[in-house]
C-alpha cells in the first residue's frame, strides 16, 4: 500500500472508531469536507498542517496516521448517515 493510501486507511479507522462524520471531521480541522473524502481515498499529497489538524481532532499522534495496515484488515465500516435518534 502507498503511503497516501496508508494514510486515508488510519485516517477512515480512527475517525469511524471515534464516531465522527466526515463533516464533523472537516469542521473541527478547519478542512473542506469533500477534502477529508478525497484523503481517505488515498487520492490526495497531503501536508503536515493537515496531517496535525486531523490528529489534534482526532486524540492522536500524527505517526498513528502513518501505522503499517495489516493486509488481512477489511476496511472500516461507514457511519450511519442521517440524523441520530433523540433519547426519551
């Protein structure tokens, strides 16, 4: 796997283990949404500012973004999308 690819995999585990959206990911980095998309795809260079921005959002290490992916791992499920249910 490249290294970009490495990336977007840590990225998509780490934020759907956090239960963040895309959105919420986006918003609190200060980073289009469509951008975080592209990224966890493997389809974009990311920069350092963005790789700490993701990592301050998500509790992490920058180098967590960066951890060997087992290739015996099946890629993280989505999110539900929509709105969550109100508790009674």
């Amino acid at each position: 796997m490249d290294v970009r690819r490495t990336i977007g995999w840590n990225l998509r585990r780490l934020r759907v283990d956090r239960g963040l959206s895309q959105e919420r990911l986006a918003l609190e980095a200060e980073i289009d949404r469509s951008y975080v998309g592209r990224v966890e795809r493997g389809r974009e260079n990311v920069t350092v500012a963005t790789l700490e921005a993701f990592a301050k959002v998500l509790s992490v290490s920058v180098s967590e973004l960066f951890a060997e992916i087992d290739p015996k791992d099946v890629r993280p499920q989505s999110l539900r999308s929509g709105r969550k249910r109100k508790l009674s």
